[in-house]
C-alpha cells in the first residue's frame, strides 16, 4: 500500500542499508527460496511477540521466516514512524537473536530479548 502507514525515507543510509541486504541474500542459502511463503513458514508479530497489530499508531511491524523444520532463522522489522520504539523479540528455544542488517543507528538487543529500534529504519536478525 503507498500511503504514510508505509513510508520510508529513501536517503543514503536506507539506499546503503538495502544494497547490504542484497549482498546478504546473495550469500544465504536459505533466502533464496523459489517459492512464496506460507503461513507456516512465517510468525507475525508486533512490539510484543507474535501480537502483529496492523492498525498499530506506532507501525512497527515484524516477521521471522522459518526453516522447513519450524525453526527460527531470521527477524525482520521495520519501523516507518518517526518515534523510537521498543521492541519485544519472540524467545525460541536453543538459541538467541544476533544482529545482522539495520538501516539506522545500531540497535541494542538487551538481556530481556527487548530492542530499541529507530525512527525510520529497519533490521535484521539471525537466529543462532
């Protein structure tokens, strides 16, 4: 949809961010899929794990895709809203969230699994 619920600010930094995850697909295996995603392969959620609130004032929205098997493999979030957020990151078993892409400032991930995320960008997790 192509209204202010979706808007980025296409500067450098976002242009720069992009290019990276284009190299990041080129490397990795898994998202290369030739198929489309299917509810089973993907987990929604808002700030608040698998809560994704579509009609949210704050429109931060996020995704992980998952392997074949159901594990988790990445997070992906955007934040197109001029306000700050803190995010909740779902808790999988084995394993935690490393930090791979953002388009921003360096989010932290703290030790309660929560990451501050910045006006206008996005970022990518992997789970490890």
């Amino acid at each position: 949809q192509d209204n202010a619920i979706n808007w980025f600010q296409w500067d450098k930094p976002l242009n720069s961010f992009f290019k990276k995850c284009l190299s990041f697909r080129n490397k990795s295996f898994a998202i290369k899929e030739k198929e489309f995603f299917t509810e089973a392969d993907i987990d929604w959620h808002g700030t608040c794990p698998f809560e994704p609130n579509w009609d949210s004032s704050d429109q931060f929205i996020g995704l992980v895709t998952k392997t074949k098997e159901g594990f988790p493999e990445y997070y992906i979030g955007f934040l197109p809203s001029p306000e700050r957020t803190i995010v909740t990151l779902p808790d999988y078993e084995n394993g935690s969230w490393s930090l791979g892409l953002w388009s921003a400032k360096k989010p932290k991930i703290t030790s309660f699994q929560k990451i501050e995320v910045s006006p206008f960008s996005s970022f990518l997790l992997e789970w490890k």
